[in-house]
C-alpha cells in the first residue's frame, strides 16, 4: 500500500520541477553525473579534470631549473641600465670597516686622471647592510673620500666630499673646495655569484671631470674596472687582483668597449684588513 502511494506521488514531484529552468535542469543533471562517476569509471570529462588539478599541483621548482635567475642577471648585466643595482658581497667576510693597501703592478699608455693614481695607496673602505641579511655593498662615498686624501685623483680632490646614495648606486660625484667635479657613472656591471673562496665582478663607466667655473669644458671618458677577490669567511684579511682600463670615448663611443683597445691600463693588489 505505501509502495502504491509513492508510485502516485511520482507525478506530483515530476510537476514540481517542471517549472525549473533549463540552467537547474543542468545543474540537476551535473549531480548526477558527479554522483555516477563516483562508482563508474572515470569518464573523459572526468580525466580531463583530474589532469588539470593534477597540473596545478606540479611545483614551480622545476621551471624555476630551466630559467635559473643568474642565468637572467647574466643577460640584462649586459643590457645597459638593466643589471645588478651593485655588486653584492657575501656579508659573512665583508661586512665591516677595512683598512686597504694598494700597490700599482704594472702601468701601461698614456698618463690621465684615472691612470696617474699613486704607485702605492693607504686608505680605508667599508660595506654597508645591502638589506637582505646575506650581502653587503661597498660605501662607495666613503671610499672615495678616503681614496681622494690619499691622492687617487690628483692634488685638487685630496679635500674634496662625495654625494652617493644606496639607493641609486650608479652615481657618485666628488666635489673640491674649488667647484672642481669628478663623476663616476656606472652603465654596466656584472659579477660572479660568490663561491668558495672568492669572486669576481667587471663595471663600465662614463668619467666626467670639470673644472670650477661655469664654463668649464668637461672631460669626458670610459673605464672598465674588472676585479677578482679571494678571501675566506670569517677572515681578517682580503686580497683582490685589479685590472683598470681607461679608454677615449671619441674613439671608441661609449655602446660597447668590448674590443676597444684601451689608452691606458694600470694593474694593481689590494691588501684589505682589520
């Protein structure tokens, strides 16, 4: 008797849905279909979403093996405007204030600002936290200072002060009790990832050197300064090979000095230590 009075009330229940619309109809028919594929094989609609979840769960550490970021650096290092910010030291050997010792090795071509620099300099230099609590950058004002009083850049500059920013790395300009101006610009730079031991980097530069005086007429050249350093963590004393090539941008223009040949040359060691 019961069994007889469900059987009626089917179509009661079947007009009760017939006013859905079609979008409930399919919503209806979705749950079913779900419900069915619980106990039944999976269906290609089925597969097809089980593939997509499972794509979504592949980790992004094997991309990120195809396209290492040195990889990345390397290439816009030779982009002008798009490498490093600054070179990056490892904080556990650098960080800190260190007395230098720099001995002139060789010197080759023709005597100018940047190839004049004493045989032998005594100055001090030290690296500033980069931010990320594993690399430092040098104070390159600091340095520069310290660098001109002890008459790196001839006998105008021994008093003269430094404006850089950490922020805008590129750019350091000395100024003299006289106006005098003395601009470093860097437009390239790379370096090697510190290993075991030691590291190397490479920057181009544009000089600019001018005199007091509104009508000073400015100087303008090219420097590559390449620089290897060894050291061990933890060590008091660094030592570093320099490698500074001076060039004339009339000759060579400033896009790319790979090739150039160079108007001057100057070698030199470094002693750095507490």
């Amino acid at each position: 008797m019961r069994l007889l009075h469900c059987l009626a009330l089917l179509p009661c229940c079947t007009d009760a849905l017939a006013p859905t619309t079609s979008r409930t109809r399919r919503q209806l028919h979705l749950s079913l279909a779900d419900a069915k594929s619980c106990t039944d094989a999976p269906t290609t609609s089925t597969r097809r979403r089980l593939l997509l979840s499972t794509a979504t769960l592949t980790p992004t550490s094997a991309l990120a093996a195809d396209t290492p970021a040195e990889s990345v650096r390397k290439a816009a290092s030779n982009i002008p405007g798009l490498g490093p910010p600054d070179v990056l030291f490892p904080a556990a050997a650098f960080k800190g204030r260190w007395k230098v010792q720099r001995t002139v090795a060789a010197r080759t071509g023709a005597v100018s600002l940047l190839a004049s620099s004493p045989d032998a300099e005594s100055y001090e230099t030290r690296f500033l936290d980069y931010g990320d609590g594993e690399h430092v950058v040098i104070d390159r004002a600091f340095e520069a200072e310290s660098r001109a009083r002890a008459g790196a850049y001839g006998p105008g500059f021994e008093a003269a002060k430094a404006r850089w920013e950490p922020s805008n790395p590129n750019v350091c300009t000395l100024e003299s009790a006289t106006g005098a101006l003395l601009e470093l610009k860097v437009t390239k730079r790379s370096f090697e990832s510190p290993g075991p031991g030691g590291f190397g980097s490479s920057e181009y530069s544009r000089v600019a050197v001018a005199q007091g005086g509104v009508a000073a007429v400015p100087q303008i050249l090219a420097r590559r300064l390449q620089t290897r350093y060894r050291f061990d963590d933890n060590a008091s004393v660094i030592e570093a090979l320099e490698i500074q090539n001076v060039y004339d941008p009339q000759a060579t223009g400033f896009a790319d000095l790979n090739g150039a040949q160079p108007v001057a040359t100057v070698k030199s060691r470094l002693t750095l230590s507490r």
